[in-house]
C-alpha cells in the first residue's frame, strides 16, 4: 500500500519516526486477523494512519473475512482424474489474494487450492468486467507434476461466458507432444478437440519440428503448416524450414511453408560478403515469406550480412535479396549501417534506408545523430527524409523525464507520457489526435487500454489472456497465437510463426479454398482466355492426343455458351495404343483435402473386355512422354514409369471388376506421398446403362462416373480418364475436379529492421492491420498503434520500448546487474542475437543451457598434481598440454580471423616479444595469488597492472569492453540454477575435447560459472573468489583475447588452489581482510 506523511516528508525525519517506536512495549510489529474489517486484519502495526491499501494476502485457510466459515470452496469440474477434494493442509500456504486496481476501489480477488502435494489444481477469480468471484481455472496433474488438463470458465456478464479445455500429451521424457483444445459448443465452439499443435524432437532433445492447425481430432489427420527446425553440430538453430521454402528433405519437408529463415554464423555466403563468426554472433540471415494470395510484390529471399564491433554491438546491416539468378536484387534496399555508441552503450547515430518498389530507387530514410545528458536522450536530429524517424521539432531539448528516469516528453513525436506510483506507463497523449490510457491492478499488471481518438473511445480489457472489446470477447491467446472471436459468435484460430528471437513473421489462418478445374476439349479457336482450350491445356494432359472433333450432338455433353456457341468435341478412348488414357490433371495435396471427380460416358456396345494386366503404366508413360512438365504444382519433371510403376502391383489385373456388360472404362485416381511413394487408388466405373447400339446414341442417356475422397496424406494426386477394352469406343465429356483445399491464408507478414523498425515497402505483400492486439517484435510485445500511431511503442510488462529510436523509455530494473551499459540499452546493442522481451533482462538461454548440458555430460573428475605439473614441464600428457596444444581461432579484429595451430602459438603470436605462449597468462595470473603484497585494498589493481604490462591491446579492450567485465562480475552471480553443484576439469575433460580453443574456453569458463553459482547459493556471503570465477566464466564468451584471459584464470586458479590450498579470490580476501584490520589498528 501507500503511506502518506505530509510531516515527517524526509528520509532523516522518517528515520527518526521509526526509531522512536519501541517494539518491545506499546508498539506492535504485526497484524492479527479480525472479523468485520474491510480485508480481515486488524490495523496495530505502523502505520496506522495516513494508508491506502492496495493489497492482501491471505494465508492459511480460506476464511479471509474471519467469520468462522469459508468464504470461497473448491469448485469440482467433473474433469476425471481431478482432485476430488482440495487440501486442507494449507498451513503457510497462500490461499487467497485482494489487489486493487489502482486509481479505484474496486478489488480482483483471487482464491487458491492445492492438492496434497501442495501443487495448485485450482484458481478462482473475479475480473476488472464482473466483480463477482465466478472465474474458474481448474488444472489435472499426473504424478510428476505434468499439466494433462486445464478447464478454464470466465464470465464477465449476465450474457457472456467461455469455458476452453486444454489438453496435452507427453512423451517418455516428459516432453509436450500434442496440445489440443476444446470450447463449449453453446458458446460457440465445436464437439470435437482443436488440435493447436504436434510437436517433434530429436535424440537429443532439441524441437526439431511444429506442426500447426491439426486437420482431425486427434493429430493423425495431418496439418496445415509445418515448422522445422536444423541445428549445427554446437546445438545453434540454423535453420526454420529454409529460406527457399522448398522441399529439401534436409531442412524442410513441405512445400507449402509461410515462412522460413537460414542464419549463418561461422558459414559464409561469398554474394552475402559475410565475414564467418565463431563467437556465436550471427553473421548472416536469410529468409522468405509466402504471402501468395497478394502478390503485388515479388516474393524472393532476403538477406541482412551483419558486422560487430570488438565488443559485439551491431555496426552494420547490408541488405540484398534473390534475384533469380544470384543476390543481385534490392542491393543495400533496407541496410542499416554505420550505427555507433558511446561508452555506456548509447547509440549516437546510423543510418536506414528503404526501397518503395523493385524498380524505384533506395531512399535513405533516416540519417540520425543523438544527444545525451548522461545517459538521458535529449535531442534527436535527422538529415534525412521525412520517412522512418518523425523529426517533429528542432529545440535543443526534445526529450523530458521525470525524477526516475521515465521519459515525460517527445517533442519529435509531440507526445507526453503520465506514470503511476510503479513506475507504468499511465497514460500516452497527443494534442490534436488522442490518447491511450492504462489500467493497472496492484502487483502493476496492466489491466486495460482506453483509446480515445476524436470523438471516438474504446477499451480494451485484458482477463488472464483473454481480450475485451468493449466488454465484447475479441480474442484470448492459445500456444501457438490466439483465437479470434468472429462476428457470429464462432471462433477462428490465428497462428504466429516466429523467428529465432520469437519476433512474429507471419500470421495465418486457416481458408477453405473450392477450385473446380474444367475438361470440355472445346476450342473456339481464340488464343484468349475465353477460349475454353486455353485455360484447359495449362491444367489438363492429353487433351489433344484423344479429343474427337465434329462429334454429333448426341455425343457431347458441352452446354452451349456465348465463347462456344456450337460445342462439339468430347474424349474419345478405343482401349488401342494412343488412345487408352484420357485427359489427366495432376494436383499437390495435404492432409485434410477433399477432392470431388466426375465426368460424363457414353459406350459403343458390344464389347469384349480386354485384359487390363499392367499396361496401365506404360499407357501412362506413352500419353506424357516420361515426364510431367509442372502439372499443377508439381515442380520440374518426373519419369512417369517411376512414378507409377509402385502402383502397378496393387492396381493388379483385376483393376475395375470383371463385369461382362460393359468396358473397363473409368474414372480413377492415383494418390503418391511427397516423395512419389504409391499411397492409395480408386476408380468409378461406367454404367452398362449408357452404352448405345450403331447410330442409336441418342436413345440414352449419359452416366457420370465420379469419386470423392478426403486427402490423409501429404503428396500428389493424378485423376484421370481410361479405356482398357480394346477396341471399345467410349466417349468422355465435361470432366471437372472440385478441390476443397485447407490452405493457410497469411493475414500479416512482417520484416524488420535491426532493433525492430518495420520494413515498409517492396517487402511486404500484406500490409499489418491498424487494429489493435498486433503483436510484433521483440518476442510478440503487444504494439501500441491505437489512435492513428502516434505512440508506435511496443510494451513489454515493465516498461515500452521504442523500435524507430532503439532504446526504452524507461530504466530497467535490472540496471545494477549492467553496471557497465545505459540503463536504457536495448538488447546489448546486438539486437540480431539477443532480445528483450520482458523489459527486465535479456535472455540467456545459452548460458543455462551450456550449463545443463556440462551437469549431464560425462566430464568432471579432478585435477591431479603430478599430472599438472607433467603436463607443464615434462612434455607428458597433462592438462595443461592437452589445453595449450589446442587449435584455436584468435578474432584479428575488422572482422578478420586467424587460426593457429595451438592456443600457444596464437599466444605468442598475439604478444609479439612474449615466449611461453599461454603458459606466460597463466604465470602472470599466478602473480596474482603469490605476490599478494602487490595488491591495494580493492583487489583490482593487478589485474589493470598484468592488463597494461602485457603491451597487448587486444588484452586491454578484452577486459574493459563498455563494462562487460563488470557486467560479468554481476550477471554471474546472480544466476540460478536450481540443483547446481560444483564441477571440476580433468583427464578425460581435455582427453575428450577435440574442438576450436573458442569451444574449450567456453567450456573453461562454464565450469567456472557453476562452481560460482553453486557457491554463491551456498556460501554466506559473496566474496572475491566468486566475483573473480563468475566475471572470469562470463568473459570467456568474449571473441579473441577474452578466450586467453579466461583460460589462463581458471588454470591458474586451478593451479593456485593445489599449491597453496587456496583460490586466488581467496588471496585477495585474506589480504583486504588483513589491510583492513591494519588500517583499524587490530593487528
């Protein structure tokens, strides 16, 4: 809550309030729980007065109000497998919460049950829409804790509810497989499970494919779009299907891919001018969009080729795409360049350009330089054009914060911005356009957003994922994107494909598409399109081979149309040589297709039957012969014999029956895998009730043969008329095939700039909707883009950040853990490898992920003296060889490598009038832990000291890179990691590692970093010890000379500890401890 003291309104003042209090008589240090009070507690403890309560927790049991009897009680949901009744032992258990939402005196309650375990099986809640407590989120768990089930009712009036069920299936390892999701009928779902998404892993765990919007219930039915994910040999994703969105069988399997992505890091693409990265940085991405249904634009591969500074911020971005023949199309189109930073890590200018059409020419949009006050933005100039950066004014201060550091004032944007006492954003205002204003409970979670724009409000409300428009439901987030509600009350699944950062490329839908594809064989003699023959030979095979001109009326089955006002042509198939196959249409397929085939006979009788036997296939061969020529969406040319001849043993000689009364003529279809694998065939046979005696044709009447069938499969399907009685004329007219496709429409497709600026342009096809609820970059933050986009903010949950300009407008709340960068710095400055999407931190799944793999990996054991010392002076087979005789590839800086032979070598070579190679680092650390005497109180001396004497400047701005040293110091001890314990390098650790000295000093610095985070969670207090391994393990990450700091630290503290039985961080500690009791006079 809030305590106000007009009075005592200093520090010094309140100080002194709170050292009067005398806790040990009158004044009393808690609460008790009361009955009819406004939360339930009683008001004894300081202060009594003066409050505004925000919040509650409850504790215990569920008698909040202390009347003697529950207020709220489990609400069984029938599910099976539920937890009948919930646990009554809650003793220390939070049961209940009561927050306000700020501004207000309403309150959100929430109300807690646990199973015996002590695990949450259910949650019960009002919303900000209906104060009454009716919301229920009811949970299913197995015996390991594993979600199989989660009911979820809301209900935010008398007239409007949902209830979802969400299913999930595992596999051994406990990893997700399957979610499924199901919404009551009566509220307008369906009987049956959505299947979201199936996902696939590899032998080693890693998602190796997603598959979105399942065509059944029950994810065997195939689905509409397939994500697939390629990694390389260090566990980096290298690829999301492929930038060619083709089938490749390596990295893609489909052909029908929304999106696909290909990032480069130590592979270079020589069109691309990618310098190789092995430090992890990204040095080149490709990709693709399809966005086929508009196509305005050309649909081709793009590609960013990204240079670092030594410290890994972005310099440069250069931009091309595929013209066809090479990367020769949109040169330099939308590159971002020459972007440059202070020492904090504040950025001070680039420059950003954009292509409007394939033919126009690049424009340079913005050309920005930045002025500071510290590391507070006040002036932004561009001497560019008016697009991309809006340069609204030219004061000498255009950018105003308040006491903590939150932007205030845009002048440029001519917008103000309000906080409330959490430091969220409350409100954002343009005179003359509108508002955006923000709602908030307690614990600062934003609750809504009013838009006012003109004479015109709205507001969006935001209830556990689920959106308001209005109080009308609009849409509520699901695994893979979120569920639209659609005007007649039906929803409709939205999915969002995303990038290696989690940034949303593309959206999509599902559409159900109907193409009827038309053989009438009548040409009107025209080469326009509304000649019949024109459209009918780009789908259709074999139309000329056996078409029959100048047949009578009888015999053809065309109405008459203003084109062809005498139709008079049909197939006609004698079961001899050329003319057994009729007309044929090829199609691609996916699961889920429904394919309607007819078309109309009439027979000559009598007729024998022929022996069909498999003369199908060389039939087949003969009418197209040997290939298809990219029929319908089948790609190149294919050998038909190769194709068909896996039919051959299952279409057998009995193919059709063996009725006597009328020929082997049909209508069939082939149906192949993507891999032209004989999958599943069939066949409609013509009637005997249709064939017709010597110039008696018009005594009957035509039969239709036709199929309908529902695709499982992915592949291609080949329909096709077919006369196997030799000597049996047959007439075939009017064939048509109806193809009811599910087919993702994309609905927005996105590119960005670094940092997250949309591209504009010849890019994009679909333009992104101006609706609000669009989630975008920097991991799907929600864009502010309501009254006209005057804000063009993205939100993250603490703070909004600003994708034109690169930097937040507020401080992070992590800013002591980088004490060495802005507190406004996005991303590090390297927005291609990291995100933020939190507002908080940027992510380090790497680092954790390195550090689950070394706890489950083989490597440990201890260091062994004899064999240090062998290894260092015997030219045996120690560690210190096997580590010093490691090739290594040293960053040369400006983007240039070299690899040596051995770390020793790159050593040597790097220090010039050196010898010792590494052995000389790891001496010179040791100077650290054996002349103590050398050091001042703060332990760092000696290390600028061993930094300036080397006379290496690669050493020097290893270390003092915009205060990534420091920034290590933190960043590793303030990680986590639950079940942590220390781990030690040995034998078989060196034995084992044949890789880069880059890997084995990322392995080094690892080992470092889990002894620390074991420590720090165990020890009382941080010391120096910790500080040095954290600071030490994360600086190995660093390109080049970092590599050789941090190898030579852990060695050397490795050595130091078996020699002195204490680590360097220890020296230090017992000396400044030492110093420190000299200085007070102890000693």
């Amino acid at each position: 809550g809030i305590y106000i003291d007009a009075t005592n309104n200093t520090r010094a003042l309140m100080q002194a309030v709170l050292d009067s209090k005398n806790y040990d008589a009158a004044d009393l240090y808690y609460e008790t729980r009361l009955p009819a009070t406004a939360d339930g507690y009683s008001n004894q403890s300081f202060p009594t007065t003066n409050t505004t309560i925000n919040g509650t927790n409850y504790y215990d049991d569920y008698d909040f109000d202390n009347n003697g009897s529950p207020d709220y009680t489990y609400a069984n949901q029938s599910l099976g497998a539920e937890e009948p009744v919930p646990t009554t032992q809650t003793r220390g258990a939070l049961t209940g919460t009561r927050k306000r939402i700020l501004g207000t005196n309403t309150w959100l309650i929430e109300v807690v049950y646990y199973d015996r375990y002590g695990r949450v099986v259910q949650k019960r809640n009002n919303n900000q829409l209906n104060t009454t407590v009716e919301d229920v989120t009811t949970i299913v768990l197995d015996f390991e804790g594993k979600v199989l089930k989660k009911k979820t009712f809301q209900k935010t009036s008398p007239t409007q509810s949902i209830t979802l069920v969400d299913l999930y299936d595992y596999d051994a390892a406990g990893r997700v497989l399957l979610v499924k999701q199901n919404i009551n009928p009566a509220q307008g779902g369906t009987a049956t499970n959505k299947v979201i998404a199936q996902y696939k892993y590899n032998e080693l765990g890693q998602l190796v494919e997603k598959n979105l919007s399942g065509m059944g219930a029950t994810g065997t039915e195939g689905f509409l779009q397939s994500v697939d994910l390629k990694y390389n040999i260090r566990g980096w994703l290298t690829h999301i299907n492929n930038s060619e969105l083709k089938y490749d069988k390596v990295a893609n399997d489909d052909n029908d891919d929304v999106f696909g992505m290909e990032l480069l890091y130590e592979k270079t693409d020589a069109p691309l001018a990618n310098a190789a990265k092995f430090n992890g940085n990204i040095s080149s991405v490709k990709w693709q969009h399809n966005d086929a249904l508009t196509s305005s634009q050309p649909k081709r591969q793009r590609a960013y080729a990204f240079d670092y500074y030594n410290n890994d911020q972005l310099k440069h971005a250069n931009y091309k795409a595929w013209s066809g023949t090479g990367w020769t199309a949109e040169v330099g189109g939308f590159d971002m360049k020459n972007l440059s930073y202070d020492h904090n890590g504040n950025m001070l200018g680039y420059e950003r350009y954009s292509k409007a059409t394939d033919a126009a020419a690049n424009t340079k949009i913005d050309q920005l330089t930045y002025t500071y006050t510290g590391n507070l933005l006040t002036k932004v100039e561009d001497v560019a054009s008016t697009a991309g950066f809006a340069n609204g004014s030219n004061l000498a201060s255009e950018y105003t914060y308040d006491a903590s550091g939150n932007l205030t004032a845009d002048q440029n944007k001519g917008i103000t911005l309000t906080y409330n006492e959490l430091n969220k954003t409350v409100s954002v205002a343009k005179a003359g356009q509108g508002s955006l204003t923000y709602e908030y409970d307690a614990n600062g979670t934003r609750l809504s957003t009013t838009t006012v724009q003109g004479a015109t409000s709205s507001k969006q409300c935001f209830i556990d994922g689920f959106v308001y428009q209005d109080g009308t439901l609009l849409y509520y987030g699901m695994a893979e994107g979120k569920v639209n509600r659609k005007s007649d009350g039906t929803f409709e699944y939205e999915y969002m494909v995303t990038d290696h950062q989690g940034n949303v490329r593309v959206t999509f839908k599902e559409l159900v598409q109907t193409t009827t594809y038309t053989a009438t064989l009548e040409d009107n003699g025209t080469a326009t399109p509304t000649n019949p023959r024109v459209i009918e030979m780009q789908n259709y095979e074999s139309l000329f081979d056996v078409e029959q001109p100048q047949v009578g009326p009888w015999l053809n089955k065309t109405a008459a149309t203003t084109a062809v006002p005498s139709p008079n042509r049909a197939a006609y198939l004698t079961g001899l040589a050329n003319r057994k196959i009729g007309p044929g249409i090829s199609l691609k397929v996916k699961p889920g297709d429904a394919l309607h085939m007819e078309a109309f006979g009439k027979f000559l009788k009598p007729s024998a039957n022929a022996s069909f036997g498999n003369t199908i296939v060389t039939g087949l061969a003969a009418a197209f012969g040997g290939s298809f020529a990219g029929v319908n969406g089948l790609e190149g040319s294919s050998p038909v014999s190769a194709i068909y001849n896996s039919a051959s043993a299952i279409i057998g000689t009995n193919y059709g029956g063996s009725q006597t009364d009328r020929p082997r003529a049909y209508i069939n279809y082939l149906l192949f895998d993507s891999d032209f694998n004989f999958v599943d065939a069939g066949w409609d046979r013509i009637d005997a009730a249709s064939g017709y005696l010597v110039n008696q044709e018009n005594t009957v009447a035509w039969d239709k043969v036709q199929l309908d069938i529902t695709v499982a499969k992915a592949g291609y399907v080949y329909i096709y008329l077919s006369n196997e009685s030799e000597g049996t004329s047959v007439y075939f007219d009017d064939m048509s095939v109806t193809h009811i496709a599910r087919i993702p429409q994309v609905t927005t497709a996105n590119d960005y700039y670094p940092f997250g600026m949309r591209m504009e342009g010849v890019v994009n096809n679909t333009a992104i909707s101006n609706a609000t609820g669009q989630y975008t970059y920097n991991g799907g933050s929600a864009w502010q883009n309501g009254a006209g986009n005057f804000a063009n903010f993205l939100s993250t949950p603490l703070r909004e950040y600003d994708p034109v300009l690169g930097r937040f407008n507020g401080i992070d709340v992590m800013a002591t853990k980088y004490a060495g960068l802005s507190p406004y710095v996005y991303a590090l400055n390297n927005p291609v490898y990291w995100s933020d999407p939190s507002g908080a931190d940027v992510t380090w799944d790497d680092i954790f992920r390195a550090v689950r793999t070394l706890l489950a990996s083989e490597y440990g054991g201890t260091w062994k003296n004899t064999e240090l010392a062998d290894g260092g002076g015997g030219g045996g087979g120690g560690e210190l060889t096997l580590f010093t005789s490691a090739p290594v590839v040293v960053n040369n800086g400006a983007g240039s490598y070299t690899v040596y032979t051995t770390m020793g070598q790159a050593y040597y070579s790097n220090k010039g009038n050196y010898s010792g190679g590494i052995e000389t680092v790891i001496f010179e650390f040791n100077k650290m832990s054996v002349d103590v005497t050398s050091l001042n109180a703060s332990g760092t001396l000696d290390l600028n000291k061993f930094v300036e004497e080397s006379r290496d400047p690669r050493l020097a701005a290893a270390i003092g890179t915009t205060g990534f040293f420091l920034n290590a110091l933190q960043t590793a001890t303030d990680l986590s990691l639950s079940g942590a314990k220390p781990l030690y390098t040995g034998p078989q650790a060196w034995a084992n590692l044949k890789a880069t000295g880059r890997t084995v000093t990322r392995y080094l610095g690892i080992v470092g970093l889990v002894v620390t985070i074991y420590d720090v969670k165990t020890a009382p207090k941080v010391s120096s010890a910790h500080i040095l391994d954290g600071a030490f393990g994360v600086i190995g990450f660093i390109p080049g000379a970092g590599s050789i700091i941090a190898a030579g630290y852990f060695i050397s503290n490795t050595i130091t500890i078996m020699t002195t039985g204490k680590s360097i961080g220890q020296h230090l500690d017992d000396f400044i401890e030492a110093k420190a009791r000299e200085n007070a006079g102890l000693n």
